[in-house]
C-alpha cells in the first residue's frame, strides 16, 4: 500500500499543472486521477475488486521495485500496436482503481488529518518559544561559565593532577629503592641475615612485577634474579659451615632461607653432601698439615696425593697426635650432625604446634618434615661409615708393630673411644675398626709378646730375689698400668688396700657418652698427668739420715726423684743403673731391715713387679681391643706360668724327681708343670732353629729355661740356705697369683664367652670323687712352696747326728724306762737353733705364716722320718725297748709343742703307728703291712726282724717278707 500511495503521489504531481502554487485537498486529487485515468473506469464494486486482484504482488513487497522495468521486461521481442496497447489499457486501468482506491481512503481520513495538521502548526509554534528559551539560556550558561565554573574546574583538575603526581613520585621512589636494593642485599649476606635478604628479594620481584610498565625497570627484574642465584650461593656456603662446627642461631637462619625459598629438601640433600665433603676435607687436611710438618722444605707435593697415599707418609713421631686431632675434627663433624638431628626434632614439634591456615602448606610442611626426619636417620650411618673408613685408611697406612708398648696402647684408646662414640652416635659396631685394628694388634702383639718373654727370661736369670721395698699400702691399682681398673671399681671405703684380694671390682667398663666438651680434647694431656707412687723410699732420707724402707707417709716428696727411681723404672720395668753402690746399697737395706718385720708390705721381686706391670698393660690391650682379647689372656697366662716354672726351677732341682709319698710335688702341681714344660719350655739350645716352618714357629713360642743366678747362694748355713730368696720367690708368686685371682672376673667378661673354658681351666680343675673344685691358680702357687722349702729343711737341722745316737740305743731293756734318751735332747736343740735361726731371717725380712709352716711342717716330719728310721736299726727289741720309744717320741712332741704354733704335728700317726705295730699278731701284722705303704722296705724289714721270736715264728716271717715285697714291686 506504501508504494501504491507513493506511486500516486508522483502520478498525480506529474498532472499537477506547475503554474499551480498552492496545495490540493485529497478530493481535489481524486477528482484528477478520475479525469486523467479513469474514463472508462466501470462504476462496479466487484469489477473494481477484480481488477485490484488482477495486479501482480510484486508491485506490493519490494520498496526498491521498479514498475517500469518490470513491465518492460515483460513486452515480447516483437511487439505488436494492438497488444501493447490492449496491455496498457489493462495497465491503467488497475491504475484507476488504485487510484480510486486510494482516493476514496484518503477521503474517509480527511478530518483526522486536518487535526494532526493542526497539531503539527502548534508543535511547530512551540518548537520556536523553546528555541528562544534555548538561546537565553545559553547566553546566560555562558555568563556563568566565565564567571565561576571555569576557576572550580581548573582547582579540580590541578588537585587531580597533584594526586597523580604524588602517586608518581611514590613510584619513583620505590622505583629508587628497588635500585638501590642490591646494596642492602650485599649489606645483610655479610651479616648473614639470609631469611631477611630472601624475604627482601622476593618482595623487590612482587615490586617489580607491579611497575613493570616503566622502561628503567625491564633491567632491574633480571638484576634480582641474579641477585637471588647470589644469595643462593651464599647460603648453600652458610650451609656447608654448619658440618664443622654447629651454631643454632646460624642453623636457624640458613633454614628459614630455604623454608622461605622453597627448598627444604634440596637443602638436606645439600647438607649430606657438606658433610661427607666435609669429612673428605677435615681428614685430608689434617693429616697433610703433619706431613708437612714432618716432611723435608723439599717437599711439596703431598696435596696431589690421594688421601691414602698421604696416610704413609705420616711419621712415627707425629702419628699419635695426628690420630688425636683427627679423631676430634671428625668429632666435630658428628656432634653437628647430632645437633642437627636435635634441631629438626625440636623444629618438628615446634611446627605442629604452628597455627596452619592452609591445609595445602599444612600438607607440605608435613611432607618436608617426613623427608627429612628420613633422610637424617639414613644419613647418620653414612656419615659413621665415611668416619670410619678414614681413619681404619689411617691405621692402616702405618706399621705399628715397632711402636713402644705405652704410644700403641695410646693409639687403641683412642681408636677404642672412637669406637664408643659410633657405637652411641647410630649403634655402629664399627666392624670396619675392629677389624684395621685388629690387624695391627695382632702384628703388634705377637712381637711385644715374644720380646717381654724373652726380657722376662733375662730378669728371672739376672734376678737376686731380693725384696723390692714397696709401700705397706701397696696395691696394683695405684700402678699407671691399671689406672684404668679405678674407673671400674666402686667408691672408697678408706680403708688402706694390702692385697690385690682386698679389691672388689665391677664387670661393668667406663661408658662414654656423648657431651658437649670433644673426648678427644685433652686425651694427651690426661695420658702424660697419669703417674704413680708406688716404691717406698730407698733408704735415706732428704738429709742423708737412714730410714726404713717401709715408711706409712702417703707421700714422698721429700726424696729426691732420683732416688726414686733407683729401683723400677715406671715405664720399661727395668732396674736402671743406681746412682749409689750396689754394696753400700745392700749395707743399707741390711741395717733398715730390722724394723721389716713388723709391717705386713707385700713380698715382691723387681721382676714380680715387672710382671704385674705387664699384666696391667695386658688388660689395658684387652680393654681397649676386645677382638684379640683371648689372645691376650692366652699370653698373659703364659707370664705366670713361665714365672711359676722359674720359681720351682731355680729353688726346687734337687726334688725334681722326688717321690710323691712325701707330698712335697701334688699331683695337680706335676700336671701343671708338665703342661708348661710341653708347652713353653724349649729343650733345645737356643741358636737352634733348624727344621720345618712349622717347627721353626713353636721353637719361636717356646722359651729356655731360666737358671739362677749365680750370684743367688741357696748353701749358705748363714743365710738358712736361701731361705730369704726362697721367701721373696715364692710369696711374689703367691702375690701374682692372688692377682690373677681378683682379675678373674675382669678377665671372664673382656673374651668371648666361646673362649671361657680355656679361662676355667687356667683357674680351677675337678678333682676326684672326694676332692671339691679349687682355685688352681692360687693353690698351685702356694703348693710350690713345699718343694722349694724343703731342701731348707733338710740341710737346717742335722738328722743324721740324731740318727746315730738313735743307732747307739738298747732297746732290748728289760724294764720301764722313766728317762727318756740323750738324742731326744739332741734332736730338740737341733730344732731350737733353727728357730733361732728362722727369727733371725724374719729380722731381716718379713716371713709369712704360710711360710714358717711349711718349715716347720718339712723339718718335723724330716724329724720324724728319722725317728721311725732309728727305730727301723734297731736289731733287738723288747716290750720295755718299745715303751721307751713311746716315751722318747712324748718327750720329743712335749718339746716340739712349746717350739712351734704348728697343730697338729704332721706325721704324728706314722711315727706311733710304726711303734703300735710291734704288738701285732702275725695275720694283723700281715693284713697292716698291706694297709700301710708309706713305709719303706727297710724299716718294714726291721720291723719284722725284731718281732721274730717274740711273738712271731720263722715260717711267718717268710709271709710276711713277701708282702713286703709285694709292696714295694706295687710301689714301683
């Protein structure tokens, strides 16, 4: 419909006459269109209708549609007059119907478009009063501007242009600061403020990030990156410190650095590589310093050496100390390690107690922590194991078999207390250790053993066994060699110890635990203050004047020093050489000697002294070097052997093969001296060495036997025949033995328990069915004093002049007798002036009462023996003969009796026994004959001999020989 009214509208402005200025009225239009195109135009409704159906619809959807190309293109390629106008005829017709169409529409809206015509005028009426109220109110707006709102604006827009100014000099000013940055950062990583510098950096990065939009800052973002890499560096360098020597506060800072930065883990595993770097450097470094020392100015290619390498080129001299201080500086490594360890588990519970806004931190914190509780528990053996195997690489750079005893002994106590230390820093039985040391002790020790045996063997045969003046309180412990038993044996009591029996000593050892202070600090130090008083004084006093020898005051630092060692060097056991005379020496002993008597001193030799130093170093070996320690033992019996053997060799040779029935040789002391004899006695002289390895290694083994000194008279009748030298022999051994007894224990606990009945059967032995277990240690060495007295006893009284007159007796009396015989009295003196004699050796030396007894017992039954052999002579006897032999040998028991404390006297039954028998028949004397074999064939014969014809026929005394016979072939 638009475009049909548009196409209206131009049709009818086309008939429009252009002299016409004025507007139509819409019937004034219709009224043209009828004229111009509705002429024959049917009146018709209907036909009107039809016409209007009969235009195309495209002149109804396109405003763009162009009717006359349209119909144009719609003419045929020949065009014929009577078509073409019959289709324009059809063309306006539709056009008058339109038109009238139209027309008749605009006509029914005439009277609403008059009044919006009329709106329109008023519209534009009211359109020109605003427009003049528009211009007035410009003209004034612009008053206004000019006078007031320009200058409000302009203080506006300067104050918002002075907070952008000031917003701009802040930046400057951070922009400043952070270019001045890296002068604070170098500032606090000299002060090792790194949580301060990290934390610094980080927020300088955040900084740069925000102005990023400045040029002058691109630089700076990759300046502190630098920066950051630096300070890593830095603190990776902190970190490394901390394995040398641990500081809290220092330890604290590196960690918060890397907690700061993220890198808690990367940092433990850091710090183990610090630390077996620091290991590596700390053990090279010392042991270079003492080459070096050590080694000529030419020298100087030692720090191209491999650590093995330089550990052969550390000298004698300086291998103990270098062995101390690398023990410490690699202590110090440990004990940062443990403080470590300590510091992290303070930190754990520290952070649990830690408020947590985060579960995701809450999650890493914990995993951080699991990580590095596990890598320091894995690490601690590591960190052992590298310790270990630098100095078991030391040790073993060394030979150490040439060491003197006490530098060797130094050198297990430190590697024994390095030991102790693994074993408390993770429970580490340091295999690697035992088994370098063990090594090297057992090159040592078979070396040390056989030269002690052998300068044993020249003391024993240069020995005088002349008494060694010790205090009267002597005991081992006070001896360098067992200082360390003290630390093991429980508080004092105050009681002076006399006796190594007297000492009570604990199974438990020394523990060493982990302190603040380096245990290998002053360990020089502490072995060189180790000393002992043990000698009494030598005889003189500071002023010249005589005193004993077994002085009571605790201390002698009146005598001079050099006379302090007159006696027994403290460190080799040797006898130096004496500043006085060996004549004037003894002279001086000789008067002192008086007073010896009343003290109970131990009886030692300056060899006995020797051996219990050498035992005491044995145990310091073994207490400190468990893996050879049954080594040890095993030589440390073979010292009281060989001193036992020498002890009965020298003193006892003429009873070697002397018949048991007299009990001089028990069984268990001949069993015990074939076993050392097979085992330690060489045969063989000495120079000998011929025959196979293996031969050649046991001759190695075995020692000569000592023989006395020739200076040592055992047939003086002044001296009792030794009886001194005898005295000091034999109680020094029962003082060794009694020694080897109280370390019993100490011994059973420092050797395998595998090896523990090697160490029974040194101490005890089983006997038969009505013997009980005895120490055979002690027992043994008290046994050996019947031999070694006895030839004492024999050669002090004179039996033989007893005999004789024994001989010269009538014993074929006929009547009682109330006088008992001359060699009764004879017999009796004998034994007076050995008691007088015995007193006398007792002045000058102090005689055990085990010891008198003993004399006493070997004499009064040497008595005896004669007795019964005097009576054995007698040809002719009668009942009254053999009550004067009862009366004789009353008499003699009367006088023995107020002679000697000894009770019961010994033998007392074989004498009255033998004289009981003469009043046997003939089958009880047979029967008694059997029973008794102590008694010789010869007396037995004389027995027989004088009861033939009495009340014994001839055809018994043929039986009764036989028996006798039978006896003897049994003894045999």
């Amino acid at each position: 419909m638009h475009r049909i009214k548009s196409l209206m509208i131009r049709q009818a402005s086309k008939n429009v006459p252009e002299s016409t200025g004025e507007s139509q009225t819409p019937s004034e239009v219709s009224r043209v269109v009828q004229k111009d195109g509705l002429r024959d135009t049917p009146i018709n409704p209907e036909a009107e209708q039809e016409i209007v159906d009969s235009i195309e619809k495209v002149y109804f959807n396109d405003e763009s549609f162009d009717p006359v190309v349209h119909e144009l293109e719609k003419l045929p390629q020949v065009l014929q007059l009577p078509m073409v106008e019959e289709y324009r005829d059809q063309l306006c017709r539709q056009q008058a119907v339109v038109s009238k169409k139209v027309a008749d529409l605009i006509l029914e809206k005439q009277s609403a478009y008059m009044q919006e015509l009329q709106r329109v005028t008023e519209l534009l009426d009211n359109l020109h009063i605003a427009k003049a109220v528009c211009t007035n109110g410009r003209r004034q707006l612009a008053t206004a501007q000019q006078g007031f709102t320009a200058a409000s604006l302009g203080l506006l827009a300067n104050q918002r242009k002075r907070q952008l100014l000031i917003g701009l000099l802040k930046s400057l000013r951070t922009i400043k600061t952070l270019q001045r940055t890296d002068v604070r950062l170098s500032e606090m990583l000299e002060e090792e403020d790194f949580p301060g510098a990290i934390q610094l950096c980080l927020e300088c990065q955040k900084a740069v990030s925000t102005f990023k939009h400045y040029t002058c800052i691109s630089e700076l973002n990759s300046k502190l990156q630098d920066t950051l890499e630096q300070i890593e560096e830095q603190l990776d360098l902190a970190l490394s410190k901390t394995c040398k020597l641990f500081d809290t506060v220092h330890y604290t800072k590196v960690q918060t650095a890397y907690r700061l930065l993220g890198k808690t883990q990367t940092a433990m595993d850091q710090l183990h590589m610090h630390f077996t770097q620091a290991i590596h450097n700390t053990a090279f470094q010392v042991v270079l310093g003492y080459v070096e020392l050590c080694a000529p100015s030419s020298e100087t290619r030692f720090h191209k050496l491999q650590y093995a390498g330089l550990c052969t080129y550390v000298t004698v001299d300086s291998y103990i100390p270098c062995l101390a201080d690398l023990c410490k500086a690699l202590w110090e490594v440990m004990h940062s390690y443990r403080h470590t360890m300590a510091w992290h588990r303070n930190q754990d519970w520290g952070d649990t107690t830690a408020d947590t806004s985060s579960s995701d931190n809450v999650d890493i914190a914990s995993f951080d922590r699991s990580y590095v509780k596990k890598k320091l528990e894995n690490g601690i053996g590591r960190i052992w194991q590298d310790v270990q195997q630098k100095v078991k690489t030391y040790i073993l750079g060394t030979d150490l078999s040439h060491f003197k005893y006490d530098n060797f002994i130094f050198v297990l106590d430190i590697i024994n207390r390095l030991m102790d230390v693994g074993d408390e820093f993770c429970g580490s039985q340091s295999e690697g250790l035992q088994e370098s040391i063990r090594k090297q002790s057992l090159n040592y020790f078979k070396n040390y053993h056989r030269a002690r045996m052998e300068e044993l063997h020249m003391f024993l045969e240069n020995e005088l066994w002349e008494l060694c003046p010790v205090r009267s309180n002597f005991s081992v412990l006070q001896l360098h060699e067992f200082k360390f038993l003290t630390v093991e044996i429980g508080p004092a009591t105050g009681d002076s110890v006399t006796s190594p029996s007297d000492v009570t000593m604990a199974d438990t050892g020394p523990a060493l635990t982990r302190a603040a202070t380096n245990p290998f600090e002053s360990f020089l130090q502490e072995q060189e203050e180790n000393s002992e008083d043990v000698l009494a004084a030598n005889g003189y006093d500071s002023d010249g004047a005589e005193q004993s020898p077994y002085q009571e005051e605790d201390s002698d630092s009146d005598v001079a020093e050099e006379l302090k060692r007159d006696f027994v060097d403290e460190q080799t056991g040797e006898t130096p050489v004496r500043s006085i005379s060996q004549e004037s020496m003894h002279k001086k002993r000789s008067d002192s000697h008086s007073s010896l008597g009343k003290l109970n001193a131990p009886i030692l030799a300056n060899t006995t002294l020797n051996v219990i130093r050498l035992c005491g170093k044995y145990m310091q070996m073994m207490s400190v070097l468990k893996p050879i320690a049954f080594d040890v033992v095993q030589c440390m019996t073979q010292l009281f052997d060989y001193y036992l053997y020498a002890v009965y060799s020298s003193f006892s040779k003429e009873n070697m093969y002397e018949s048991t029935s007299l009990g001089l040789i028990s069984n268990r002391l001949r069993t015990t001296l074939n076993r050392i004899q097979e085992n330690l006695i060489s045969q063989e002289p000495t120079g000998d060495s011929q025959g196979p390895a293996g031969l050649v290694d046991e001759k190695k083994e075995k020692l000569p036997c000592p023989h006395l000194s020739h200076l040592v008279d055992l047939n003086s009748s002044k001296g009792l025949y030794g009886t001194s030298e005898r005295n000091v022999a034999t109680e020094s051994l029962v003082f060794l033995a009694e020694l080897f007894e109280m370390l019993q224990s100490q011994l059973e606990a420092m050797i395998p328990a595998t090896k523990k009945p090697f160490l029974q059967q040194f101490y005890s032995q089983v006997g038969n069915a009505s013997d009980v277990t005895v120490p055979t240690t002690v027992s043994i060495a008290a046994e050996v004093r019947k031999p070694v007295y006895w030839m004492v006893a024999a050669r002090a009284l004179d039996y033989e002049q007893a005999l004789q007159l024994m001989i010269t007796v009538k014993w074929d009396v006929r009547e009682i007798m109330s006088q008992h015989s001359s060699y009764v009295d004879v017999l009796v003196k004998e034994f007076e002036r050995f008691s007088e004699r015995l007193a006398e050796v007792g002045k000058r030396i102090r005689v055990p009462p085990a010891v008198s007894a003993v004399l006493w017992e070997h004499c009064i039954r040497l008595a005896n023996r004669t007795l019964v052999e005097g009576f054995a002579s007698a040809r002719k006897c009668s009942t009254e003969g053999r009550a004067l032999m009862q009366l004789d040998f009353q008499q003699f028991l009367i006088q023995l009796e107020r002679l000697t404390n000894l009770r019961p006297i010994p033998d007392r039954d074989f004498v009255e026994t033998y004289i009981k028998a003469y009043y046997l028949t003939e089958n009880d004397m047979e029967r008694w004959i059997k029973e008794h074999r102590e008694y010789s064939s010869r007396q037995l014969n004389g027995l027989v001999n004088v009861c033939i014809g009495t009340h014994i026929n001839k055809r018994a005394k043929q039986r009764l020989l036989s028996a006798i016979e039978d006896n003897e072939k049994q003894r045999r």
